[in-house]
C-alpha cells in the first residue's frame, strides 16, 4: 500500500470491510461517498432507529421468492389477515395462534419486528361476535383483547388495538357498529384492557382516510387522541394506514397532519401504504414526510409484490408479480437514503417521549387529592390513579404511595420509587378537573394513596 493516499487505503478497506457485510447489514460503504444502505429496512434503520415493514400472508411463507425479499427489504412485518379477530378466536373462548404463530416466529427469529393487528375491529369478527350485541358483546371484546394481547405479550412493538372506529365523510363522528353500540366508552376500555394484558407494547388507534389534516375524519380522531391523553387513557400511538389513490391521494399537507398528532405527545406510524399505479413521487412523498417528523418511527407497505396486494389490479406495491423492484422502490429507497440520520425519539409505552406539547398558562398553584382504583388478581395488580386538583389550577403533582410495592410497569407518570409525577402532558390540571396515571404490579397493589402535593 506504500505510495497510496492513508486516507483513500481507508476508504478501501471500509469498502472492502462492508462488501463483505453487505448481506446482514444492507449497507455499502463507497470510496469518496457517504454510506448508502441498499435495503428499505437497513435505510429505515439508520434514520433513527426507524422501521420499514410490509404486511404478511403466513401461507406465502413457503414461497421462496416471497421470503428473499422478505427477509432482505423488510425489519417489520404486520400480519395481514391471521391475528384478526375471525382468524384467533373462531369459537368464542377458543383460541387459535397456528398461523399467527407463524409470522411471529419467523419475523423474530431474523430481529425483525411486530406489529399486531388488530385486537377490535368491526370487520372481520366471527360470526358468534358480530350476532352479539350489549354486554355480552363488551365482555367478549374485553376478553377477546386480554386472551390475544396476554398470547403475544413481549412479542409486539405495536398493537393496533382499534382499527376504523370512525366515519367517512363530513361529519366526524363515530362509525356505527356492534362495538359502538356497546357505548361510546368501547375504545378506551380496550386500551385500557391491552394495556394490563401487555404493559410492554405500544399500543395505537389504527384508520384510513386520515392522511388529510383538512378532513373531518382527521380531525375527529385527533380529538379523541387529544382527550385520551388529557384523561391518562393509554394510548402511544397512531397508525396511518394511508391507501391512496385518486379519490384519495396524497395530501399536500401529510406531513402537518403527522407533526400535529405527534405533538400529542403519540408516536405516528404509517401502517398499510399502498399507492394506485404505485406513483414515485407519492411514493418518496410520503417518506420523506415520515422522516420529517421526529416521531414517525415507521412505515408498512400494505404487501411485498403487487399480486400479492388486496387491489392487486391496481399495482399498488414496490415490487412486481415476478419480484422485480419498481420505480417506486426506487424512490422511496432514495428518499430513505436522502434523509438525515436521526436519533431515535420514539417513546416507550406509557411515556410521552419528547415532541408532546406543554401548557402555555402557567395557572395558580394549589393543592390536589389523589385516588385509586385496583384491579386485583392473585400474583398481581393494575393500580389507576385519578389526582384531581383542588380551587386553583395546577401545573405538576406528585403522588406518594407508600405501599407501592414491586412495580415492574408504570404510564403516564415518571416514577421514583413510590413516588409518582406528572410528565409533560398531564401536569397541568384545571381546578376540579382530575388527570389519570397508573402502574402494573406483582403481589398485593395499594389500595390508597398518602398525599398529593402541586406545583
Ligand atoms: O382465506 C380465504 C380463502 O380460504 C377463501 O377461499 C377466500 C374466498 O374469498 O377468502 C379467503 O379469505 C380472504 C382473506 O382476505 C385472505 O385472502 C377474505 O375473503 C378477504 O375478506 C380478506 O381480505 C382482507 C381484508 O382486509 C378483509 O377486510 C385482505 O386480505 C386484507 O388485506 C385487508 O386488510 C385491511 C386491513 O386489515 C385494515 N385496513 C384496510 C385493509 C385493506 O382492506
């Protein structure tokens, strides 16, 4: 090597070095250039920690053209059809994981991630649950959601714990169905229920046609992100399933509609994207949003090949029928590539992680009361705390609960042994109004707490 440049011997080992690296990482190392991963997820990987993903069909497991690009392209996978509702509980209280096994297994055995979904949905339920109505109905979903969330805890990023509760159109309300009729509390009960089931994973609201902040649609389910939050209802994520086509295209405004719900203090995933025609520059549109937007941390494309695609007519996907990539595979990986690495802001579950907005007014200080509400099961316990303030505003709380014992999990709090304070987006709390926090537990949960004191 004597007579070459220190500085460009360097650059040829590194090429030389990543070469050979090149089929576990997906990143290649060029003289005189920066590195450029060559696969979806190595790129989504470098942006922050960031995920690229694509749904799965457990039956196309033992199709070898399906599975190379699987496992080269993709760190995530979602279940397309297996882990729904009609697919895990045929008969009621009778279970079936064979094939969402499967994916699961498959996806983690190579350190990819999960997404589950979804735990309650309107569509796709067996037809024991969609006859039933009431409180038969809310108990079989609480059920339901306990049994699948408990099967796959520690296995799952993500949940989408409720898929497509809103309406269409102008007037942004809910959607009408059996769950809905059940009473308008359904959505906040199966948060509630997942989390208990499997206080480790992210849990999200799941929909499409909310890619445009303009929408009524849009804007209704903000609302309800917004309110959960403001009431301590555990929810760390929103999925944008963001199938587009003309009569839904990509907004120009995506990326406003991501950075508002992510200043909610939630995590924003895109979730099933799908293009029609699979048009490039929708394509790296909507990347190049999702990295422009510190808690998008990560994108599904909605199947591998466009035969392999719920409207496989229309070519939607990044890779053909015979497994060919597309011009929008193209794009999209450029788009990745283009963006700056990041450091990973995504949040854990239950914590507000950063970007969530805070309190503009200061308010008066008071005083608050704190109390809880125990869930009890022999080994272990959920605790949800109400602090509630007293004549005057609050802006912070701190909750003394001595008899904490043997907390493994707690949301919507910072916790110091047994003592519990706000996080950002619920310090502030009007006078009267109450917030919620709670924590999980091994053993005997409190039943009281010993004070409450405001900042
Ligand atoms: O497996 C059976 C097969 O045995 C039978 O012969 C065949 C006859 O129709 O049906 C097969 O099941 C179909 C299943 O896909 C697997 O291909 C179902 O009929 C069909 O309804 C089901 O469609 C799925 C659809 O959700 C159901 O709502 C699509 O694959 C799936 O891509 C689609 O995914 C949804 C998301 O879950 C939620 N967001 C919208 C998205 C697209 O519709």
């Amino acid at each position: 090597m004597q007579g070459i440049p220190l500085s460009f011997r360097r650059r040829t080992v590194l090429a030389i070095a990543a070469a050979g690296a090149l089929a576990v990482t997906g990143t290649v190392f060029l003289p005189g250039s920066a590195s450029a991963a060559t696969t979806l997820g190595a790129s989504a990987a470098e942006r922050g920690g960031r995920y690229f993903g694509t749904a799965v069909a457990a039956y196309k497991l033992s199709d070898s053209v399906y599975t190379t690009i699987l496992n080269r392209e993709f760190n995530s996978v979602t279940p397309e059809n297996e882990m729904k509702w009609d697919a895990t509980e045929p008969s009621q209280n009778s279970f079936n994981y064979s094939s969402s096994d499967q994916i699961v297994n498959q996806a983690r055995s190579r350190g990819a991630k999960v997404r589950g979904h979804a735990l309650a949905w309107h569509s796709q339920q067996p037809g024991w649950a969609a006859g039933m109505e009431g409180t038969a109905l809310r108990n079989a979903m609480i059920n339901h959601v306990t049994q699948v969330a408990t099967h796959f805890r520690g296995q799952i990023d993500s949940w989408d714990v409720v898929n497509e509760a809103f309406a269409d159109g102008s007037g942004g309300g809910r959607r009408d169905s059996n769950l809905q009729r059940t009473g308008n509390d359904w959505i906040e009960v199966a948060f509630r229920t997942a989390r208990a089931a499997d206080p480790g994973a992210k849990l999200c609201y799941n929909d499409y046609n909310t890619d445009d902040w303009t929408h009524a649609k849009t804007k209704a389910v903000y609302r309800m992100v917004q309110d959960f939050k403001q009431r301590g209802v555990p929810i760390d994520c929103v999925g944008f399933q963001s199938h587009m086509n003309q009569q839904s295209p990509y907004p120009s405004n995506y990326r406003t509609t991501l950075s508002s719900f992510a200043a909610l203090g939630v995590d924003v995933q895109i979730t099933e994207l799908d293009i029609q025609n699979a048009t490039p520059a929708w394509y790296s549109g909507v990347v190049t949003d999702c990295l422009a937007v510190a808690r998008c941390n990560g994108i599904t494309v909605w199947g591998i090949r466009d035969s392999d695609s719920w409207r496989a007519s229309q070519t939607p996907l990044l890779f053909d029928g015979s497994g060919n990539k597309k011009a929008a595979y193209n794009s999209v990986l450029t788009a990745l590539n283009n963006g700056q690495p990041q450091n990973p802001s995504s949040s854990t579950p239950g914590n507000p992680g950063p970007s969530s907005s805070s309190p503009s007014n200061p308010g008066t200080p008071g005083g608050c009361s704190a109390s809880i509400s125990l869930n009890q099961w022999n080994g272990g316990y959920v605790a949800t705390v109400t602090v509630t303030a007293g004549s005057s505003t609050i802006n912070g709380w701190t909750v003394s609960i001595p008899s904490a014992a043997n907390v493994t999990n707690a949301w919507s709090t910072t916790r110091n042994g047994t003592s519990f304070s706000n996080v950002s987006y619920n310090g502030r709390v009007n006078a009267g109004q109450s917030t919620q926090f709670g924590f999980q537990g091994t053993g005997t949960g409190p039943s009281s707490a010993s004070g409450c004191s405001a900042t």
